[in-house]
C-alpha cells in the first residue's frame, strides 16, 4: 500500500508569482485535505477536497484554491505569491468525506519559500 | 482564544524520565484528539489517537482525555534521546483538524 506522496519537497518562488503543488492521495482514500504550517506553528486547516469537491475551506483568501482528479490525486495552487504563504504544506488523504473520526496521515510535504 | 493550546516548551527530560504534556481545546463538540510528533524538518507524524474520556496505553505513551475540562494530555514514559521532537496536539471537529502550537521535547542523555 503506497503513502501519501507530493511534489515537489523544495520550491522558491518570487513574490507575486504562482506556485502549483502536487498530492497523490494513498490508495483507495477519495478525500484529500490540504494544510498550512508557518514556522514554529501547527499545521493550519486551507481546504478538503471529496470526490473532485471542495467540501470545507478554513480561513484562507481566494487566492489560494484546489483541485482533485477523478484518480482522487489533487493540486493546490496560490495565486500572487506573498512572503507570508513561505511554509510547509502538508497533504493527507482519507477513505470517508469527512465523518470519520480517525486521525490523518500526512504526506512529508512541500517546502514553499517565498522571496 | 485559540481553538487548542499547548504547554509552552521547550521541555527538557533526563533520559529515563517522564516526559508530561498537555493540551486544552476550545470546541466543546470535537469529536477525536490526537497526538502528533514531528521530528526537525519532517511531516508530522500520527502516534496517538483517543477517542473517550479515560487512558489509553500504547507502548511508552499514555494518552488522557477529560472532555469535561476540554483537556487531553500525553505521557512519555522511559524517554529516549530519539523521543527528541515537537509534539503537537490536534482536535477533529467534522472534516477540519484544529493543531496547537506544539511543545518542543529535549530528552538529555
């Protein structure tokens, strides 16, 4: 059973550029959920993504939005790139549309620097 | 307030020792808590999972929850150098994760 997978681990992007980043969920999983973790913080809830619908966002600007495939891989991709977006960001997959009441198991995620 | 908040760190243990963290959350209706641990530079990592009030044992952790006092805490026992690592808690509330800040752990050998 393969894992969580992104792409790519490393990434700068100037300011005001656009970045896309990569999630193949784990086998048999069809929700995917995306989050943010700033420096010294804990990861922070962007948005869940079941069977190709957003179906929960947490408090994050427009710019940032999603995508998931009918395979149940998705993308997440920031628009006007700002210092502040400069993170790690994590993907998890799960095998229910958000009821369950199990734990997520992350993907090693993306290093994103903004400069 | 913060949804979860955790015991400001770092926290330095002697090898051997328990190492006792703590995390209170704000949703009255969370559903499950977790305990994540992630080591510099990585993902983290899922190590605990409770669901109901009361203890639960697993290997050299114990993880509590008190859902009357919105508490939930995690006990390193026996730590190890390699027990080394933010700690972070997390509340689940439908889909949505809610993470705490995280308590950094030093176990010196």
């Amino acid at each position: 059973e393969t894992g969580v997978t992104q792409s790519p681990t490393h990434l700068i992007k100037t300011r005001g550029q656009q970045v896309t980043l990569r999630c193949s969920s784990q086998s048999g999983h069809n929700t995917v959920s995306w989050y943010q973790q700033a420096l010294g913080q804990g990861p922070q809830f962007i948005f869940q993504y079941y069977r190709e619908e957003e179906n929960g966002r947490g408090n994050f600007p427009p710019r940032f939005s999603g995508l998931q495939f009918p395979n149940y891989s998705s993308e997440l991709n920031v628009n006007a790139l700002e210092l502040d977006d400069s993170a790690l960001y994590l993907c998890a997959s799960s095998s229910t549309g958000g009821s369950s009441r199990y734990g997520y198991t992350f993907g090693s995620g993306t290093r994103l620097t903004v400069v | 307030q913060k949804e979860v908040e955790q015991n400001s760190g770092p926290l330095s243990v002697p090898e051997g020792a328990i190492a006792s963290l703590n995390c209170t959350y704000s949703d009255r209706v969370s559903q499950s808590f977790f305990w994540y641990r992630q080591y510099s530079g990585k993902s983290p990592e899922l190590i605990m999972s409770i669901y109901s009030n009361g203890d639960k044992e697993d290997g050299r952790f114990t993880a509590q929850l008190n859902k009357a006092s919105q508490y939930v805490s995690l006990l390193i026992r026996d730590s190890q150098p390699s027990d080394s690592a933010t700690y972070l808690c997390a509340v689940r509330h439908d889909y949505k994760l809610s993470f705490g800040a995280g308590t950094t752990v030093t176990v010196r050998a």
